[in-house]
C-alpha cells in the first residue's frame, strides 16, 4: 500500500526531502507517528495535513495512491 508524502516550505528543511513514498500506513495517525518517529524535528513542527488535497482535521483512513501533502502554517495578504 503505497502513499505518496509531500512536504512543503520549512518541513523541507525539517525532513530534508520534497517528496517520500510510505507503506503499510493505514490511516493519517500510523502515518504521523511514522514519520515523527522518522524525522524527530517533525514532533515540534506545526503542520497542516491534507489527503487528496482536502485538508483534514481528524484521522483520515488512507489508501494506496492517496496523496498526502504535511503543509506549515501560511497566511495571505
């Protein structure tokens, strides 16, 4: 079950890649802490989480090819 993870602006930084292919994640929750576990500076990044690009507020199931994009905080002017 593969998923496509994006990261943008300073999660970059914090994960040093763009772009990473996860399996065997079953929903949002597994996934985060897969990735904090992988990425330490993740635990203290404050992130927005979209799957399909629609931004979710709960624990999402996923399944393979969803896309999921882990955005900071941004605001327009």
């Amino acid at each position: 079950m593969a998923i496509e993870i994006l990261f943008f602006g300073s999660l970059t930084d914090a994960t040093t890649v763009g772009r990473l292919i996860v399996e065997d994640v079953t929903d949002t929750d597994q996934l985060k802490t897969y990735l904090m576990e992988r990425y330490p500076a993740l635990c203290s990044a404050r992130y927005f989480v979209a799957v399909n690009q629609r931004m979710i507020q709960q624990t999402e199931s996923l399944q393979p090819g969803d896309i999921v994009a882990l955005m900071p905080p941004f605001s327009g002017g």
